[in-house]
C-alpha cells in the first residue's frame, strides 16, 4: 500500500507549472494546482489500487491534483453519503467535478438521490455535479432502463434557465448523452430540448441548440440506427 507521503511525493515529482496557464484557458481553476496531467494522475492511480482511506487523505489536502487522484482510487462501495456531501462542497473547477462523477460518484448507491438534491442547490459547482452525474451514468451504465433518463428530464429542465457557464454546460451534456443511448432517448431527448428551446430564457436556447444540432446529426443518427 502506498502512503500519503509516498502518494504526495510522486504527485509533486510529475508536476508540471508551466502548464497552469494553459488550464486557465480551458476554464479551469489553477489554484492549489501542480498541473499533473491526466494520463500520470491515471498510471499514479494505477500503482496505488483501490485505497479508500488514502483517498480520503488526499482529498482533505485541497490541491486540486491530489482530488482528482482521490476520485480514482476511492472504493465506490465505500462512499458514504455524508463523504460526498463533504466533497461536493469542495469543488471549485469543472474538471475536477466531472472526473470525480465520472471514476467515482456515479458508480456509488447514492448517485440517484443526489442528482435529485444536489440539482436543487445554488452553489454553481454542486449544481454542476448534479448535472455531470446525470451525464456519467447515461454515459457507463449500460444496464439502466430507460424510465430512469426519462425521470431526469424534468431536472434538466429546471436546470436549463441557469445561465451561469458551469451550470448550462452542465445541463447541456447531461440531455447530449441521455440522447446518445438509444432511438428511444434520443428521440425523448430531441422533444425535450425542443421544449427548452421555447424558454424565455438565453441559457435556455444555447443547451437547447446546442443538443438539437448533435442528437440530430448524421453521425448520431447513424450510430443510434447501428
């Protein structure tokens, strides 16, 4: 098993500062940031396992890096609620949400209910995370019927008035990869959007023509016929 300080040695040894500016660019928050790219964050995780108290560590330790390195080698069936109500208000860039949905939460029991909550809050990066989820497990969980995407249409809905940039990104590919199924939820998807599209609303219009132009496209289409 690896150690905290094995872990933060080899984290700071793949730092990469010059990098840092170039995150920025992309909307993400360099603050407390080594900039370890993606591919040594995943080979690090590798070498370690799954190490739900290390993770716990790493992610107490603020620096952005150590965060998305504790989404990767955190036992989902370890996750208590408690854990990601405490994590969840601890983001504050959308990379680190998304890669925190995508390796860990939405492969937790309690992904579904706080989808439902989370959705529900004002801070930009929580209510992205509600978002992400919906994205991650339309996107991994292949087994899911179909009735739980069509129960997430009407928070999506709700969602799609919020113009803040996280938030509408958020929402917007939440919808694309609900879209992405099957025949079934593209076209549930496409209908949903279409009804977003007549909100009085900006952020509205964007998600909506946003989602029309890629469910629609040949390459969805003909992916989704396949």
């Amino acid at each position: 098993m690896m150690s905290l300080e094995q872990a933060v040695k080899r984290l700071k040894a793949a730092a990469r500062p010059d990098q840092l500016d170039g995150m920025v660019k992309y909307g993400m928050n360099k603050e407390n940031r080594l900039g370890v790219s993606m591919p040594d964050l995943r080979t690090l995780a590798k070498e370690i396992g799954k190490d739900h108290q290390l993770a716990l560590q790493l992610w107490e330790m603020g620096i952005q890096d150590a965060r998305i390195l504790a989404a990767l080698v955190d036992k989902p069936e370890e996750v208590t609620e408690e854990q990601m109500d405490n994590w969840v208000q601890g983001i504050n860039s959308w990379d680190v949400c998304d890669q925190l949905c995508m390796n860990l939460f939405d492969k937790t029991r309690f992904a579904r209910k706080k989808i439902a909550e989370w959705s529900e809050r004002e801070e930009e990066f929580v209510k992205r995370t509600a978002y992400s989820l919906i994205a991650c497990l339309a996107w991994h969980d292949k087994q899911a019927p179909d009735s739980l995407f069509l129960e997430f249409l009407p928070i999506i809905t709700n969602g799609a008035t919020d113009d803040r940039n996280f938030v509408k990104k958020g929402v917007s590919w939440a919808l694309r990869h609900i879209g992405k199924r099957n025949l079934n939820l593209n076209r549930a998807a496409l209908k949903r959007a279409k009804e977003i599209q007549r909100l009085d609303s900006r952020a509205a219009r964007w998600i909506a023509s946003n989602v029309i132009r890629e469910l629609e496209s040949e390459a969805v289409q003909r992916k989704l016929r396949k």
